[in-house]
C-alpha cells in the first residue's frame, strides 16, 4: 500500500481515476459476511483518500454514479463499523407542548 499512496501523491487524479474504479470491483457493501478482499480493497481506498483528499475527492465527483455509490458505501460501512445506517438517518421526534392561546 505505501508503493500506491506514493504514487498518488505524485499523479494525484490521474492514477485514482483509473485504480478507484478498478478497486470497486471488489467492493459490495451489500454482502454479509464481507469477505477479505474487500477489507483489503476498503484498506487501500482509505488510505488513498488519506494520502491525497484533494485528488480523491476530485476524482470522486468526476466517477460513473454506480462507482461512486459502491465507494461510498462501503467506505460509509467501514468508518461506521458496520452499524446500521437506517437509526442514524431517521430524526428523532422531540415532545412538543402545545400552548392554548386563551
């Protein structure tokens, strides 16, 4: 993975935008158990984005949408550690008091 990130940080954008696609072949972060290659895969991405966040997130917002979205969510799925996403996402209702005006 240093091999990598070192050329990252040399070609930035041109050298992630045909790796990054190429490592979401490997990703589904729809299967449960995941299996090692995407924690390897998951791993690499990470530190690509660590090494060069300007050139990752270029090249993220210029990637294919389905790429895009096997990316994200797995590296959503990662930071997270697999907890579910659907409590995060819904709002919590807070009590509210009703003020009768007289």
């Amino acid at each position: 993975m240093a091999t990598s990130a070192h050329a990252v940080n040399y070609t930035g954008p041109l050298v992630l935008a045909v790796l990054l696609p190429t490592v979401a072949v490997l990703l589904d972060p729809t299967q449960t158990p995941l299996n090692a290659a995407h924690d390897k895969a998951i791993t690499i991405v990470l530190g690509w984005a660590t090494a060069a966040p300007v050139a990752f997130k270029e090249v993220m917002e210029r990637l294919d949408q389905g790429v895009r979205e096997v990316l994200e969510g797995s590296v959503r799925l990662a930071v997270t550690g697999g907890r579910s996403q659907t409590a995060a996402a819904q709002p919590t209702t807070k009590k509210q008091i009703s003020l009768k005006s007289f």
